[in-house]
C-alpha cells in the first residue's frame, strides 16, 4: 500500500509540473493517429509507449520511427510503470480506461482525430502546442501545404474513380477516401451518390457505373483468406478493365502528411 | 394426408416449367436495370454483359445448385433415419461443414489450392452425419436424434464463432453472419465451378440409393432380406450428403430449412416411397431457394439482406407446424 501511494504521490508530482507549462517529457499514446504525429513532432527520447499498431508497416506510417519504443496495448499496467507526464488519448478511446487513468493522478489529454485536411491544420496546430512542439507543427503543415499545392490540377474533365471497401462498402462525403480521390483529380463515385459516410454498394452497381479507376481500400493483407476480399478478386472486377489501385491502409487511416502522400498516389494515376 | 393422383413425370415437369419460369424472373431482378441486347450481343466487354454472365448468372445458378443439394439431402436423410424432423440443418451438418468450410478459408487452406474450401466443407458435413448416426444410434427416436443435432448445431456455431475470432483476417469476424446464415451475393462463376462436380458426385449417389431407401421403410432387417447391403449402402448415402451440404455451404454459407421443407411439402404428391421422392424434392429445393432469392431481390436490392433470413422466415415456422402434428411421437 505504501507503494502505492508513493508512486500516486510522484506522478502526481509529474503531473503538476507538467500543468506548470514546461513541454512533457515522458509522453505515451493511445491512439494510432497521435502514435504517428507524436514520431512526426517529438524526438523519440520523449516518447515512452505507442499503441501496439505504431510500429506494424500495414497500419502506420512512421512504422520505421516507431520501432523499439515500448507497446502499451490500451493497458493501464502497460502505460503506468513508465511514468509518463502526459497521455494522449482519441476521442474514441476507452472512456473506463481515461477515467481510471485519470482517477490514478495521471494527466490524459483527449486529441482531436481530424477527417479532413482543413482540420487536420489546425489539429496539429494544436497538437504540436501540446506536447511542446509548436514550431516543429507549424512546420510540418507549411510542408503539406507546400508539397499540395505541387499536386498539378490535371486537365480536362475530371474522370470517375470508385472506392471500393471488403464487403462491398464505399465511401461518399466526409470521409477522407473521398477527399483524396477528389483531390487527386477524379469525381467520386460514393460522393456522386449521394453517400454520406461509408455505404454499401452492390458489385451490379459498381460495375454499370463503369468507373475509370477502382481504389481498393484493402485494409488488411490480402493473403489472409476472408469473403471480404473475395469479393474485391471477383472476376467481374477484373473485366471492367478500369485501373485499380491498392490504397495502402498507413496512407488512409489518418490524416495527416499520409494524406497527401495517397493524394498524389491517386493523381499519378490520371 | 391424402394422395393426389399425380404421376411422377407430370410432377416433375411441373416443377421443371416453374424452374424455368423462376430462374427467368431471377435474371431480371437485381439493383441495376439490364440492357439485354448489349447483355447478350457482347456478353464479354459491355458492361451489362459482364453483369448478366459474371454476376447474376453465377448468383441464380447456384441458387439451383444448392437448392437441389439441400432438398435431395433433406429426402435422402428422411429416408435413412426413418425420420420426418431430419433435414441437413437440424441435423447439425450444415453447421459442421461451415465450420470446415470456415477453416480451410480463414487459415490459408483456400490460398493452396481453391478446391480445399468444398474439400473442407465435406470433411466437416461427412463428420457431422457420421457423428449424429453414432450418437443417436440408427434406431434412435425422433426426439432423441433432433437433440443430438441441436447440440452439434450448437457446438459447430460456437467453434465458427471461436474460429473466426482468432482468424488473422480482420474482417473474419464480421463474416459470421454469412457463414450462419449464407447468402449468395457476390458469387462468381469460379465458386460454382469449384462445387460443382462436387454436388453432382454427391447428387448421383443419393440417387442410385433410392431402392434402398425405399426397402429400408420396411426395416432394416427386411431391407437386408430384400438382399441390400445395408451398412454400404448407408454410408454411400451418408457421402452423397457430405458431398451436396458441404460443397454447397463453403460457396453459399448455412442456408437453413430448404432441406426439411422441400421433401415434406412433396410428399403427399408422391405417396411415400423416399425414392419418388427423391428428383422432386431436388426441384423442389431449387425452386424454393430461386424464390427465397427473388424475394430478397425484391425486399432490398443491393443491399446486405442475407438469403438464410428469408428461408429461416419460412422455414421456421412451418418447422413448429411439424412439430405440432408430431406432436405425439415426440412425447
């Protein structure tokens, strides 16, 4: 018992010092899309735990970055034996697990989880402010500001372009799929109608509306056998003869400098 | 229940006609409008073509394929168990073979060689008939081999579910639904040329047991007097089964009730002699699963309504009608 409240007693003395507004020095991270901007912002001596994604190619983007920093798997015996100073949470992380962390004297800062590029600007505003990396945020958005405005708007009419999700799923407006393959160049195909969000579309309707270019949005390894990706092989598909393009999960999971990298994946392809 | 004076040759041209009839109506059902003169004058590179010949024709062949399997298993178990309650599903066998099924392609079985989903699909229907003959006994009662099904049923569902959760594919576990309820969306051609030959195999050796079945209404010893061979027999009819159940749930998911339904609603057509029965419930069951494909076309085009929805929701409640005019052998 006399541990315990010692160990409360120093990370509530970590705490306090990090509300005292110098930059937090032992952070860790609960969410994939903070793992990556975290690596992006913040020397990795300053990092104490990622997720357990952070560090796999097919889902981050700064895998290579994040390899050897400690997985903490959401535990909150995984996250507390290295004593962080600031935990950055999503907004869909468990909320039993950010109060208990909370309750247990730690400073949980809950991050927004952008779905566009316009927010995505602010939001690592924001965040570089947070983990005491401003200028390098500011930086890093001038950079994807830079690298976007060297995406060549193509000429002629834009051509149509389709997602296409395992089980038949695609993707309309206010997703970031969508935003790439727009801002790539092409119409969506979700977008033109009318979907909001994710919704299903059947395999006749996907293939009368004979799209230019087929995004497969493979979100696993395919070689894993599943119906879902049975059906993005059917035979069908192929026929069409559109191009298709494996959109590589790193590039659409969250928003970010990944983002513009998928935008001009897809641009090359017109 | 009376008898109709039906012949056999007129009952099955009946059902033929309807099939006809029915697949006709099939073709033309789905969530996009055909041009059928683009579908039929390039049937390779316009897009309606590839539609009517990759998508839907595969989609309504197999709905006769499976149909037929399912509703000659269903007459074939009938007749070898001596029991009207039997059927592929309540017997447990549909399950079993999805649970091979399941297997073979969530952990890389199917990546080797696509022939290993149906081969997988087989093992476990095989496993689960010769499972429900041993645990039951063949001179079981009604009650006692329903029980027995129900609980492999139950077991097979669970070990799906437990086999899809640690299968590496994030998705497997999303997938439950279509291997406990099926569903023939998105079916290619390949999935019907891979359970084809299977089905077929399995279609011709129930039928060359239908004398048996026939003899075997008298009782086994009378069939054996009648100079049968019967343990051979059996088994070759329990592999016909394995054959059709498990080659048609690896490509189409557990569709329940086709296999129970079918045979009951044709019995009074043919009197009851299990080998009259036997074309007719094949039929039958295609025609009743092209329906139950028209209907979900029909409720919700394009979207994820599974198909075993449909033949649960028919199926089910004429389940408990059985079980009411049984009412008396089961207590």
């Amino acid at each position: 018992m006399r541990k315990v409240i010692a160990f409360l007693f120093a990370a509530w003395i970590a705490s306090a010092s990090a509300w005292a507004g110098a930059p937090p020095q032992r952070i860790a991270s609960l969410n994939l899309c903070a793992d990556q901007l975290l690596l992006m912002l913040v020397p990795r001596e300053r990092i104490v735990s990622v997720t357990d994604w952070a560090a796999r190619p097919e889902s981050s983007y700064m895998a290579a970055a994040a390899r050897g920093i400690p997985a903490n798997g959401g535990l909150v015996e995984a996250v507390l034996p290295t004593h962080p100073d600031l935990i950055l949470a999503g907004p869909f992380s468990d909320a039993t697990l950010i109060q208990l962390l909370r309750k247990l004297g730690q400073r949980v800062e809950v991050v927004d989880v952008p779905r566009t590029l316009d927010e995505a600007r602010d939001a690592i505003v924001h965040f570089g402010e947070l983990v005491g990396a401003a200028e390098e945020a500011r930086a890093l958005v001038a950079d994807m500001d830079a690298r976007l405005r060297r995406i060549a708007p193509p000429a002629g009419a834009a051509p149509l372009a389709a997602v296409y999700a395992p089980n038949g799923v695609t993707v309309g407006r206010g997703t970031v799929l969508a935003e790439i393959v727009e801002r790539a160049g092409w119409r969506n195909l979700g977008s033109e109608r009318g979907v909001d969000g994710f919704a299903a579309l059947s395999l006749e309707e996907l293939l009368i509306a004979q799209p230019r270019l087929i995004v497969l949005d493979v979100t696993a390894d395919g070689d894993a056998g599943s119906l879902a990706h049975g059906y993005l092989a059917h035979p069908a598909l192929a026929a069409l003869q559109a191009k298709t393009v494996v959109m590589p999960p790193p590039l659409s999971e969250c928003v970010g400098p990944m983002t513009v990298d998928a935008i001009e994946l897809l641009a090359a392809q017109r | 229940m009376k008898t109709r004076a039906l012949g056999d040759g007129r009952l099955l041209g009946v059902l033929a006609v309807l099939l006809v009839l029915l697949f006709a109506i099939s073709l033309q059902l789905g969530p996009v409008a055909l041009d059928w003169i683009a579908a039929f004058a390039r049937p390779g590179d316009s897009v309606h073509g590839i539609i009517l010949w990759q998508v839907r024709l595969p989609r309504e062949l197999l709905a006769i394929c499976v149909g037929a399997s399912m509703g000659l298993s269903g007459a074939a178990l009938q007749g070898l168990l001596r029991n009207p309650l039997a059927g592929p599903d309540l017997l447990g066998v549909t399950s079993c073979a999805a649970l091979g099924a399941v297997l073979s392609l969530y952990f890389g079985l199917t990546a080797v060689n696509a022939l290993l989903l149906p081969v997988g699909g087989m093992l476990g229907a095989g496993l689960a008939v010769a499972l429900v003959f041993l645990l039951a006994g063949r001179n079981a009662s009604v009650l006692a081999l329903i029980l027995a099904g129900m609980a492999i049923s139950a077991i097979m569902s669970s070990l799906i579910a437990l086999a899809l959760n640690f299968a590496p594919n994030p998705f497997a576990v999303s997938e439950m639904m279509y291997w406990l309820l099926g569903s023939l969306a998105n079916r290619s051609n390949h999935d019907l040329l891979i359970a084809l030959p299977f089905m077929l195999a399995g279609w011709l050796l129930i039928l060359s047991c239908g004398r048996f079945l026939d003899a075997l209404t008298l009782g086994e010893d009378s069939a054996r007097s009648l100079g049968f061979d019967g343990a051979r027999l059996r088994w070759r009819t329990i592999l016909g089964v394995a054959l059709c159940v498990g080659a048609s749930v690896s490509v189409s998911g557990n569709i329940g009730f086709v296999g129970l339904v079918v045979p009951h609603l044709l019995r009074p057509w043919v009197g009851f002699e299990p080998r009259r029965l036997l074309l007719p419930s094949a039929l039958g069951g295609a025609l009743l699963l092209l329906a139950a494909d028209i209907a979900v076309q029909l409720l919700s085009p394009g979207s994820g309504l599974k198909l075993g929805v449909v033949t649960a929701l028919i199926g089910g409640p004429f389940f408990l009608h059985l079980v009411y005019r049984n009412r008396a052998v089961l207590t």
